[in-house]
C-alpha cells in the first residue's frame, strides 16, 4: 500500500519533470543557424568597364545634355567600380527592349551556379530541403521562380514554398523571418533561402533623373543560404540568429512614395528614387533601431543613454547646445553589417550609429566591387567580413536592411565558429581596401562634366575607339 501512495504522489512530480524537459527540448529545436552561404559571382563577359558604361549611357537617345551630365555626376559620385556585372542583354545592345526570357535567364544563371555550390560544398540533396524561400522583387513568371527551382532540383512534393515578390531590398531578411517563424513549431528542418533581383526587364531607357540614377546603382547578383534547426547540424553551422526586427512605414504616404516602380512621361518603366528616400530611410531606422536595441544591449549602455536623454532635456548637460547623445551600439554588437543601397546610405547609418570607416568598410567595399545587388547585397558584405577574417567564435553581428514600402529589417547573428571560409572574394581581397579609390568615370568622362552649351555637344569621334 505504501508502495502505491508513493507512486502516486511521485506521479505529478514526474509529470511536472515531463513538462519542463519538452518545454527544454522544443526550445533547443527552436533555433535557427545558418550552415552555409554563396553569392554569386557572374563571368567576367557580363563586367561593367568604365567605357562600356560610357556606351550604355550614349545609346540612350532619350537623353539630353543635362542628363548626360547628371548620369556622370551620379556615377562619380556613388562609389561603384568597374567590376560589377550587368545583365547579358545590355552587352547585346538590347536593354531598351529586353525581352520576358532574358528575366529568366540572368535568375537561372545565378540559381544553377550558386545552389550547385551550396548543395555540392555541403553534401547535402535537393531531397532533403524542406523549405524553399525565393525572394526577387521585379520579376513575376508563371510558374513562378520558386517553382523552376523544385522543377529543376526535383525537390520534394511535401515541400513548404513561398515565393515573395516586390520587397525589394530587405527581402533577404523577410525570407529569415518565415524560416525563422517554421523552425519553432517544426523540427529538424532543412530550409533553402533564393535571394535576388532581376535587372533584365527593369533596365530603365528613359530621362527621368529620379529613374536613371537606379541604373548607376543596381548591379547583378544573388545569393543562396542554407538553414536548418537540427541539432545534429549545429557543429557545422557558422551563424545563430539571437534577434529578428521588421518594421513597415507603409502607412506614411511620404514613405512609401519615397522608391516605387512606376512608368515615366514617355511609358517607360523603371525604379523612381524619390529626394525624400533618405528621410523615410532615416525615420524607419531610428523605430527599428528603438525595437531591437533593448534586446542586444546591456543595461549600462542603456541606462547611460537615458541618462544623457534626460539630462538633455532637462538642460543639465554641461555641453548645452551640443550633439545629440547617441546610443553606442557596439557596447553590445561586434560588427555591423550594412545594406549597399549607395554611398549616401552607408554614410547617413555610419553618422546615425556614429560608426567608425573600419564599421563601414565591408559595405564600402562591398559597394566598390559588385554595386547594389538588392537584397542579397548584405550577405556580399558578410562574404568580406569572413574573408578578412574578422568573425569569431563568439562575436556577434548586426545586419541593418532598407526595402521599398518603406522597411527596415535588422537582426542579430552569432558566430559559432572561427570563420575564413573561401567566398566570392577569394580572388580579390588582398586588393581591398585599395590604398587610394580612384574613381575611373572621371577620367573617361571629364571632357562631359565640364562642357556647358548644348547646342555644340557632340560625341569626340575617338570615343568608341579601344
């Protein structure tokens, strides 16, 4: 008798241990890691020289002196070499007519080289995904690109799918997001994340100045990433995701007004960068930045921070009319990594954060040698900090996204291992950073910069030739 009252009232203990082990369990299969990523990384056919900018420029008739001179200035100014690549189209003269295929192709170049890569490097089988993510913007197919890739790959009829269009450059983020939300009601997943743009059918031929500076900026490129939740994995994997934060300013119509698709006077489509895009850039980030800091910084840092808030409120502060107090992010994050959008974009963060130029280097750079490739730009910028050998074990990471709506999306990393992994850069980091960027569009095009009457405009006959 004694030996059942015992088991009896041992059996809510037990039942309570039960509970606490699964509840312990579910949240070790909670986690999200990164195994492993690829960007893309064009033939050198498909590179952008400085002369053959020069050619693009002038085969569009639309254009007038004013122009001419605007697109230089823009291209001296945005901090883009001439190493980045473009879609094939525009090396065959086509770009004010691309056609639905070339969309298509320049995507399938980029999905064929770098999952044949991601799966190869890693062992793993197109059988053995379980979630696909596709994010590309500007380019809607039937069936959609998600779609080619199962087809292809012959991945799995249970698979989970979601192919997102027109979030633009922060879609990379979005698609963690949905992996993110997976993983923590579902076990030992495997997840495959496709993040691109496709320039082909949105290469702008127009005049509108606020529709061709996107063309000085967006260039071709992709990235593919491999996630999982299983625990058996989690030797292998090189990131741990400690924080995602979205915010959407898309009931502001001045934000979201701020960079749209649209047609021009003339019909022809293309991406409008309206003047108020780094004011909407600028609010969106400080409310991102509001969410996420309490969850990555310690205390002290954000005491201090309130402290000297209050303090300047209340005019006590011994620098009175002095800058604003800012929070010190890197009292909690080891590196920053930063969306490409253009030289304006990591300046105006740098200043917000008051980041140093080694902070900013990796999105500098990044910039340089393959341009805004959209949402897939942040992992090019990753690429370079592992190639410098920057990340160990233990740092942590904050990536800072901007999107079209307008978004910002950030979210924290952990390095679990030492990393100096091979990448996209392995050919060229020991040239970066250059001692001295000099800029090559200057050279070429100074005698357009500084000619001012349109009516003797004329093209020097030597222009075209080698």
């Amino acid at each position: 008798m004694d030996l059942i009252s015992n088991l009896f009232y041992g059996l809510p203990l037990l039942y309570i241990l039960y509970l606490i082990w699964k509840i312990i369990d579910r949240k070790r299969h909670q986690n999200c890691y990164i195994l492993d990523y690829e960007c893309h990384k064009p033939t050198d056919d498909r590179m952008l020289s400085t002369k053959f900018s020069g050619e693009i420029i002038m085969r569009n008739k639309n254009l007038g002196l004013n122009e001419y001179k605007f697109l230089l200035k823009a291209a001296v100014s945005s901090g883009i070499g001439e190493q980045t690549y473009a879609p094939r189209m525009v090396f065959h003269g086509r770009e004010a007519c691309p056609t639905y295929e070339d969309g298509i192709l320049e995507m399938e170049e980029f999905f064929h080289d770098s999952i044949d890569k991601l799966f190869k490097r890693n062992k793993i089988s197109p059988c053995e995904i379980d979630v696909l993510v596709v994010n590309i913007s500007m380019l809607a197919t039937m069936p959609s690109m998600a779609a080619r890739i199962i087809n292809y790959y012959k991945l799995r009829e249970d698979i989970k799918v979601y192919n997102l269009t027109g979030m633009g450059c922060s879609a990379s983020l979005i698609s963690l997001n949905i992996i993110e939300n997976i993983f923590k009601n579902e076990k030992n997943k495997v997840a495959l994340v496709v993040t691109s743009e496709s320039l082909s059918p949105n290469w702008y031929s127009g005049s509108d100045r606020s529709m061709i500076l996107s063309n000085c900026l967006f260039r071709s490129g992709g990235c593919a990433i491999l996630l999982t939740n299983k625990l058996s994995l989690k030797n292998k994997a090189m990131f741990k995701l400690k924080q995602l934060v979205r915010v959407h300013h898309g009931a502001k119509d001045e934000a979201y007004d701020s960079c749209a698709q649209r047609e021009d006077n003339q019909g022809n489509t293309g991406f409008h960068l309206d003047k108020k895009l780094p004011k909407a850039a600028s609010r969106a980030l400080v409310d991102n930045l509001k969410q996420i800091a309490p969850l990555i910084l310690p205390i002290r840092e954000l005491l201090r921070y309130s402290i000297a808030i209050f303090m300047k409120k209340m005019n006590w502060s011994s620098t009175k009319g002095g800058p604003k107090p800012m929070i010190n992010f890197k009292t909690g994050v080891d590196h920053i990594c930063l969306h490409t959008g253009g030289k304006a974009v990591i300046d105006g963060v740098g200043a917000n954060l008051n980041l140093s130029e080694h902070d900013l280097e990796p999105a500098r750079m990044t910039l340089h040698r393959f341009g805004n490739t959209s949402a897939s730009s942040l992992w090019y910028v990753l690429g370079y900090m592992e190639a410098k050998k920057r990340l160990k074990k233990g740092d942590t990471m904050l990536m800072i996204s901007f999107g079209a709506g307008f978004k910002c999306n950030s979210c924290l990393w952990e390095v679990l291992r030492d990393l100096d992994d091979g990448n996209v850069w392995k050919d060229c980091i020991d040239n970066y950073p250059p001692k001295t960027i000099v800029n090559p569009f200057m050279a070429q095009f100074g005698w357009l910069h500084d000619h001012e009457d349109p009516d003797t405009f004329t093209i020097p006959d030597d222009y075209f030739i080698s």
